[in-house]
C-alpha cells in the first residue's frame, strides 16, 4: 500500500484517491473527505434546517464510506456524490414527515455573508427555504448548482450535458420559477 503525501493529494484525481482508499489508505478517504465537504455542506445549508445542517453532512460521508467500495465510476465521483446528497436530503424529509415535525426552518446563507440572527434575515430565508421546496427538481438542481456549488455555468452544461445557452435558459426559467413562488408567499 502506498501512502499518498500531503503535497500530491491535491493533484490526485477523485479516481486515484478511490482506488487508493480501497487498497487500505485511509488518508485517500480523508482527502476526498476534505476536498467534498465544503460543497455538500453548502448544499445541504440550502435545503435543510439549520440545526441538522451537520447531522444530515456526517449521514452523507459515513454513507460515501459503506458505498465507496462499490462505486463503480460509471458517472463522476462528484456527480454519484451530488446524487447521494439529495438522497439523504430526501431521506431527511421523509423521516421528518413520519414524526410530523415542521418541514420548513430557516434557509441559511451558506456562503456566510449574513449572520441571520434578525427576524427579517430569519423570515427571508424560510421564504426561500420553502420557494425552493415547491420547485422542479431540475429548477431546484440549477440553482443549488449556481449558488450552494458556485458553479460556472460551463461547468453546469458540461456537468448536464447541455449546451450552454440551453443551461442559461433552464437556469433564467428556475429563477422566474423561484420569484413567482416568493411573490406568492408575500
């Protein structure tokens, strides 16, 4: 087994870093751990209440852990990721839904520019928070890509397999969507 050094593992692929967790290293898992989790706790800020923000984060990495043996690289790592985040999103609702807990709770900033401890900063966020909820999935996805990701939209066309004006429109669409349903709660 071959240790990977602090220096390479940032120009190591999400593949090599696979394969190497799977022949014994444990610091592949860390790396890839470290190089994923801004992303999907952004993207879990987003679309979940804040005080199970990490909970429903850690649920998504132990579950990478029991399934990364078995990933077997027929999309990108990001992509099977990204796919296994809204899964456990979808998850987190349903459960929630059983014990007929509310659905909506504050939408944090995840990029952190605003402390959101005003009413008006809370009452904003489960506004959007429940705007966002009423969406396509598709509408739903390219905003979280756009925003919870900061994604390009090159990078959202190649990730879709669109073509670029094709992406921009979906996107233009999704935020008309997401003003008409926050017209509709004021």
């Amino acid at each position: 087994m071959e240790n990977i050094s602090k220096t390479t593992i940032e120009d190591t692929s999400d593949e090599i870093l696979i394969r190497q967790y799977r022949d014994g290293s444990a610091a592949a898992f860390d790396a890839l751990y470290h190089r994923h989790l801004p992303n999907v706790y952004k993207r879990v800020r987003y679309v979940i209440p804040e005080g199970d923000v990490e909970d429903v984060t850690q649920e998504i990495f132990i579950a990478v852990l029991r399934s990364l043996s078995s990933f077997r690289g027929e999309a990108q790592f990001g992509t099977w990721l990204r796919t296994l985040t809204n899964h456990k999103v979808a998850e987190f609702y349903r459960k929630r839904t059983r014990k007929q807990e509310p659905l909506l709770a504050p939408l944090s900033d995840a990029s952190g520019k605003t402390t959101g401890n005003t009413p008006t900063a809370m009452e904003e966020r489960m506004f959007i928070q429940g705007a966002l909820q009423k969406l396509p999935e598709n509408y739903r996805e390219i905003i979280l890509l756009r925003f919870a990701e900061e994604m390009q939209f090159n990078e959202i066309a190649d990730l879709t397999q669109q073509n670029l004006e094709a992406t921009k429109s979906l996107f233009r669409r999704a935020i008309s969507a997401l003003r008409s349903h926050l017209d509709e709660q004021l």
